[in-house]
C-alpha cells in the first residue's frame, strides 16, 4: 500500500489551489477597476506568505512527533 503524503504538503498544497481558484474569480473585479493592484496582488502575497509559515509550522511538528 502506497504511503499517505504527510500532512504539511497536503493542507499548504490545497491552500494554494484554493488561492489560485480565488485569484481566478477576483481577477474581473482587479481589471475593472474596482480592485486596486496594491490590494489585488497585496492579498494575493499576503495569502502565500501565510501558507508557507503554514508549511513550515506543520513541517516542524511533523519532525518533532517522530522524534
């Protein structure tokens, strides 16, 4: 039986298609105007920036249970 991914690939993985999805459906809002590209891409960054400290946060309490 083949391994399960761990947990701190899978959660930050679904983040981001959710982000993309999300980017996706906000963009008509951005390109007519009714968005700034400062808060567009600002949540966009901001949202990826969480989703690694994610990433790190499940890595290093995955290392630590093992132990």
């Amino acid at each position: 039986m083949p391994a399960r991914p761990p947990r701190y690939k899978v959660v930050p993985t679904l983040l981001m298609v959710y982000l993309v999805a999300m980017a996706y459906v906000g963009y008509p809002r951005y390109v007519s105007g009714q968005m700034s590209a400062l808060q567009y891409f600002g949540i966009i960054a901001a949202t990826i920036a969480v989703i690694v400290l994610l990433f790190f946060s499940l890595r290093i309490r995955d290392r630590r249970r093992k132990q």
